[in-house]
C-alpha cells in the first residue's frame, strides 16, 4: 500500500536481491564459497553458504561496492574475521558474520533496507515506536494491554469472557476496529495480540509508481485499519487508470460495424461471419431460387401445422395461409385447436361452437 507524499527511488520492486544490487567485479576478482556461522542467537543451527568476492592478491571485497574490507572491517573483534589459508586450502571461507561480507555499515544497512522486510520492521519501530501516522494509535501500548488481558482457564466459558475483556480494551483504545470492514483485522488481532497484527510498514510513495527499495525514508507507520483505507483507496485509484487508458481503445472497438447476413447461414459456415462483397452480391442472386422453394409441400405443410394454434386476432394472417396453401387444391383449412387469448387449455371446434 502507499499514499501520498515524500521521494522514490524510481524501483518498482519491493526487494531486490544482492546479485543484482552489488557492482561489478573488478579486473581480475572472483567469487568464493564462504559460511557464516553467527552469532550467539543462531548457535546450535547450520550454518548459512554464501558468496564472498576476493580480488586477485586474496583480498576480501565488499559485496555492494566492490571496495577492499579493512583488516578488521566493520567486526568488533579480530577473532571473526576470515582466515587467509582458507583460500590456499580450497575449504570455504568462514565469516562470524554477515556483516563481515561489507565494507561499512552503510553498505549493510542500504543491503538489509533493499533485501529484509524484518530489518525495515525493525527500524521503523525504533524511529515511531509503534504509532500511526494516521489516526495516531499508539500500538504498542494496545498490543501491551491486549497480552496483560488473558483467560483464567482454558475452559469454552474463560475464553469467551477474555474475548469480551480485550474487546473492551479494543474499543477503549480505538473505535475504529469496531467500524463495518475491519472485523478480519479485529478478529485477529484479538485472537493473536501481536505487533505484527496491530500496525504495518507501509510506503508513502507507491511501490508502483517509484517508491519501492528507497530507504527508510519512504516508509511510515501505519494501524491495521488505516492500512487496509489506504491500499483500498490506491486499488480504486490504479483502477481507474486501467480504465482511462482502455477508453480509446474500447470506443474503438464499438465504432467497428460489422455487415452480418440477414437470413439463415448456409450449411457449413459460421453464424455471424463477416461477408465479402462477392458474397454480397451472390445474396442478391439467390433470392430467386429461395422464392421457388416456398413452394414446396413440405413447407405448404409447415405452414398449415403453424395456423392451428393462431388466435382469433390473426385471422388476416390465418386467411393468408390458408389462401396461399389451399388454393391449388380447392381446400379450406380450419385450425384444429386454437389458443385462448388469456392463457389456459386449448378449444377444439366443437368446444368453440
């Protein structure tokens, strides 16, 4: 979602990959195998492969700016950094880190800002502390209120009265999860008291339009609710582009005519095809032929079949038919049954008389 307001960076992307943000290798540069064991919070996990980029004398790069690493980089101890024999031994490179893949801390960020929507959590929490630049619900606290409201048992009846006790707190804090359009997102949040479910980092210039992968300054804090009014409005909002530029091409779609032909389509051809002007004109010339076969008995039956449920408001065509049926012979047909006007059963003669 976005709104309005602040700069782009002119990516269309949400995240980007390292591959593609890195700069070339220089002359003579290469990529190697390396592990990164991490930190205390990652002990007792495997450790992750990546690639390193070592220049021609051995030389670790920065994998953003293809800059040499310092000796000791941006580490805070000697002991994490890469070991020289590794790449003498053909064994992978082993990094404490993924810091150690970068030159500064600004190359890190700008790689974690481009390729981690967590570290833009992260850091956005740390700048508005959890508030909406909105509405100005403070959701940190909501969150922290929520979790201290829990059900004594686990019974059906201690959690239908913790779903009470935290809708109160809910409504206390903010009327506008009580709206019509937000119960997903109250539901929710009230199931699960979480962060994640309180407020979203949302883009104050459109991904779509340039604000993707520009930096924390494009990025604000918003409520669940106001999240949900703003994509909706940018959803009506690139709709209605959609249809300002199809507009052209579909009045020129109804300005089309096409000449479709006026009587039943020949065997072996398409209904509704578009003719030629041969074609025309030989429509012309068959209306001859298509008289002559009026006259044939099957269809002087047909017709006949047809006058027996005409009503008495069609005698001049029930005349006609007959006239035109019967004349050769010297016979009058008499409708069998004729239809009520009204609806209902069908009269015979005798039932008419």
């Amino acid at each position: 979602a976005a709104g309005g307001g602040g700069g782009g960076g002119g990516c269309i992307e949400r995240f980007i990959p390292l591959e593609r943000l890195a700069a070339a290798l220089p002359e003579g540069a290469r990529y190697e195998d390396a592990v990164v064991a991490g930190g205390p919070a990652s002990w007792g996990s495997e450790p992750r492969r990546v690639r390193v980029a070592v220049s021609s004398d051995g030389g670790r790069l920065c994998s953003l700016c293809m800059k040499p690493i310092p000796a000791f980089g941006p580490q805070t101890s000697p002991q994490i950094s890469a070991d020289p024999s590794a790449l003498d031994s053909g064994r992978p490179i082993e990094l404490g880190s993924r810091t150690d893949l970068f030159c500064s801390r600004a190359c890190h960020d700008r790689v974690s800002e481009c390729t981690s929507a967590s570290y833009v959590r992260r850091k956005l929490r740390d700048l508005e502390r959890g508030v909406c630049q909105l509405c100005g619900l403070d959701c940190t606290k909501l969150v922290s209120a929520l979790q201290a409201c829990r059900p004594k048992g686990r019974s059906a009846a201690d959690q239908v009265w913790c779903r009470g006790a935290r809708m109160k707190i809910l409504e206390r804090y903010s009327a506008k999860f009580l709206e019509r359009g937000f119960a997903a997102q109250r539901d929710r949040l009230i199931a699960q008291p979480i962060e994640g479910n309180a407020w979203q980092a949302d883009h104050i210039v459109a991904v779509h339009v340039g604000g993707g992968c520009s930096g924390l300054d494009n990025m604000r804090t918003l409520c669940v609710c106001c999240h949900k009014e703003v994509t909706a409005e940018q959803a009506r909002e690139r709709a209605r582009k959609r249809r300002e530029a199809s507009a052209p091409i579909m009045a020129a779609a109804a300005g089309r005519t096409r000449v479709l032909r006026r009587g039943p389509p020949p065997r072996g051809k398409r209904r509704g095809r578009k003719l030629s002007d041969t074609e025309d004109e030989s429509e012309g010339e068959g209306e001859g032929e298509k008289n002559k076969k009026e006259d044939k008995p099957g269809r002087r039956r047909r017709r006949a079949k047809a006058a027996r449920y005409l009503s008495d408001s069609d005698s001049e065509s029930l005349e006609a038919v007959e006239a035109d049926a019967g004349a050769g012979k010297g016979e009058r047909l008499l409708p069998r049954r004729r239809r009520p006007r009204g609806g209902g059963r069908c009269l015979s003669e005798s039932d008419s008389d």
